[in-house]
C-alpha cells in the first residue's frame, strides 16, 4: 500500500493537527496518545525539501542559489521565511 503524505492542516477549522496513534506494520503494534509533530514536519514539503538540500549543501546558500536557478538574495529571503515559520511553529508549541 502506498504511504500517503501527512495531513498537519485540519481540513475543517484549518488549524494543526496532533497525532493520536501510531501502527508498526511489521508486529502489529498500537501506540496511542496525543502528540505534536515535530517542528521540521509541520513545513510544508517543498519546504522540507529546501531545509534537506540546505543541509546536505553544507549550509552553502551560494551551491543553493546555483542549484535551484535563484539570486543568492531570493536563496536567503526564502531560508528566512522558514527560519521564522519554525520560530513560530516553537511558540505556539510553547504556548499549548
């Protein structure tokens, strides 16, 4: 069965789902409780994606200027913006 991709959106109200249970296809076990996705998850995927070439770049915004076919600025206005969606994504957990 193909893995869909994690819904962290509450198609109703809009605002960010918790996970309630966990399955191990491999032995059958239930895990049930009530968690917070980890910071990184709650980006979108293309964000995700931005932060994992970031990192295997070796922090260099210039090899990911040049990767993606931006201007060094466009890279760094970008790796802000998702700097301050996950400052925000850790003040609201605070705040829960």
């Amino acid at each position: 069965m193909a893995l869909k991709n994690l819904p962290k959106i509450c198609p109703s109200c809009g605002k960010r789902l918790s996970v309630q249970a966990m399955h191990c296809n491999g032995c059958d076990t239930h895990i049930e409780g009530d968690y917070n996705l980890p910071v990184m998850m709650q980006l979108s995927a293309p964000d995700q994606q931005f932060v994992l070439d970031f990192v295997k770049s070796s922090g260099s915004l210039k090899e990911m200027a040049q990767k993606l076919g931006l201007s060094y600025p466009t890279v760094r206005n970008r790796l802000d913006d998702i700097i301050a969606q996950l400052n925000q994504f850790e003040g609201d957990e605070q705040d829960s």
